[in-house]
C-alpha cells in the first residue's frame, strides 16, 4: 500500500522558504539584529503549527 502526501511536504518547505525570505527582508529593511530575526521565524512557524492543528482534517479522497 503506497501512501503519498499530496503536495503537503512541498507547501510546507516553500511556507519555510518563504518566512525566511521575508525575516532577511525584514531585517535588512528595518535594521533587526539576528536574534529579532530568529525570534521572528521561530514564532512564525509555531504559529502555522498551531494553525495547521487547529484546521479540522480534510476526509480522504475517494480511491486512495
């Protein structure tokens, strides 16, 4: 039985790729040190964890 996730992995690295792209922007643009920064990502990805966790599931599609 073969399991995929469904692009799920993909989102999840380019939300990453992403939130860090905009932390460097941030930094650079406001003048934040690399502690802020770190601060900034760390908080970011806790709270896409605790969104992701408080969305219901999605059923399975029929078929898999």
């Amino acid at each position: 039985m073969e399991r995929r996730c469904g692009g799920n992995g993909l989102l999840i690295a380019g939300f990453i790729v992403t939130l860090v792209g905009l932390a460097l922007v941030a930094r650079s643009t406001l003048g934040l040190s690399r502690e802020w920064t770190t601060l900034l990502v760390g908080l970011g990805l806790l709270g896409a964890g605790l969104l992701r966790r408080a969305l219901p599931e999605r059923p399975a599609a029929p078929g898999s």
